[in-house]
C-alpha cells in the first residue's frame, strides 16, 4: 500500500503533546489500531501520529478513503471542521482553526468573478461573504469575538516563543496578546523568565495602556455609549482577574513545595 505524507497536512494542525503521544502509543500497543486512518487519493489526511507509530512498531491498520473533495484546499477544510468539533481542542487553537477557514474562504471569494457569485435573480441583493465578521468566527470556535480578536494580535505580532507558551497553558490569550505589543527581544525575555515573569510583563503593558487611555464617564452619553463602556470595562476587569487567579495558583503552589520541604 502507497500511502503519501503531504508535509503541509501533516503539520497542519499542533502536534500531540509528548504526554498525549506517550498516551496514543501506549494504547495502540495494547489495543491495536482500531480507528481507519482516511486517505485523500494515496495522500494521508487523518491518523498521522497513529500511522508514525504503526508503522514504527508494526502495528496493522486499516485505510479508507475519502474521495469527496476536489483541491487540498478542501481536504484542509474539513481538518479543520475534525478539529473545532474535538473537546480537547483548546480555545487558542480552535480560534486558529477558525481563522484559517476564514482565509481559506476568503480567499475563495476573491477568486470568483461577480457572475459567478450573484444570478440574474439576485443582482440587486449585495453578496455577503461566508465568515466576513469576527463574531462568525467566534461562534465557529466557540468563544467570544474578543478572543478572536486577541488571537488574531498574537498571530500578526507574538514571537514564537510566545506562541509556544500560548500554546503550552503558560499563559493566557489575553495576557499574550498584551506580551505580543511588546518589541521581539522583550517578548522573549519574558518567556524565558517563566510564568511570574509573563504575567508580571502582561500586568505592565495593561497599566500603561489603561494610564494611556483617557477615562470615560459611563454616566454620559446615550445609554448605547454607556453600555458599550461598561461591557469594556467588565472585559478589562475579567482580565485582570483572570491574571490574579493565575497569580493566585503558582504562590499555592509555592507555599505547597516550601511545606515539603
């Protein structure tokens, strides 16, 4: 059997963890392969940890196909469906997901001709692109539009190592966002100085921003503008305390080693 491994799918979406991959091992060694791993053509799109390990230990498996798409641009599709629809899928990385269908169906549009997108039933109605607000990628991912805006902040300015620490749970999206203002050398410093130090240098690009940014009064203006500034300012309090309760969790986990010790 000629199975194919297309780089660009394979590393597609993130890699398993090294516990997830010891854990993926351990079960097939002990219950053989029981999912088929789909193959596009001879081109391998699901089951490529499970295919490494098979074949790096002889385990048998099973293949079926999947003909149904046209353009690898469709087969990324639907990985990308697979992956939003997993529970163990984190926020950080179903909101890449979802920004990736974005771009792949943008990008689509653009390479359509005005005929084709609109009939001579529909002229007068305006075409709306699929996925054209953040608020349908949000829902696609399941969390809020802020968070998708955050993580778009991340893709465009975060250095690799922040992403990496995104990625890993050492630090939150919103504080990564924050750490992603910072110039490239002072992102991996923070990294580098571990969890106190990336929320210490989240902490500081927050304040400089709030004394940056001039206080509104919530009592003024119509009662859609006072709206709108409470609900800034309830995000901006969510975040401060998601950052405490992080804060919170590594002193209990210091005081928990001093007692051990």
């Amino acid at each position: 059997m000629n199975i194919t491994i297309n780089d660009e799918l394979r590393t597609y979406v993130d890699p398993l963890t090294p516990a997830e991959h010891e854990a993926l091992e351990r079960s097939l060694l002990t219950e053989g392969c029981r999912e088929a791993l789909i193959l596009w053509r001879d081109v391998l799109i699901d089951g490529h940890n499970r295919y490494a390990i098979c074949s790096q230990h002889g385990i048998p498996f099973r293949t079926v196909q999947n003909d149904s798409f046209d353009s690898i641009e469709d087969v990324k599709l639907w990985m990308i469906d697979n992956q939003l629809a997993r529970r163990s899928v984190t926020d950080f990385q179903r909101g890449l997901m979802a920004l990736r269908k974005k771009e792949i169906l943008a990008a689509r549009v653009v390479q359509k001709s005005d005929d084709e997108l609109q009939t001579e039933a529909d002229q007068a109605v305006p075409f709306s692109p699929p996925w054209n607000t953040r608020q349908e990628v949000a829902r696609a991912a399941r969390v809020s539009a802020n968070t998708i805006s955050q993580i778009e902040r991340i893709q465009k300015a975060a250095a690799p190592e922040l992403v990496d620490a995104v990625r890993s749970g050492a630090i939150s999206i919103s504080s990564a966002a924050n750490v992603a203002s910072l110039p490239r050398e002072a992102q991996v410093a923070a990294v580098a100085g571990g969890k106190k130090e990336l929320q210490q240098a989240a902490r500081q690009v927050r304040e400089q921003k709030s004394a940056a940014k001039p206080k509104k009064d919530v009592d003024t203006g119509t009662p859609e503008e006072q709206v709108k500034a409470l609900k800034a300012q309830v995000a901006e309090l969510k975040d401060r305390v998601a950052t405490l309760i992080n804060e919170n969790e590594v002193l209990k986990q210091k005081l928990v080693l001093l007692g051990e010790a």
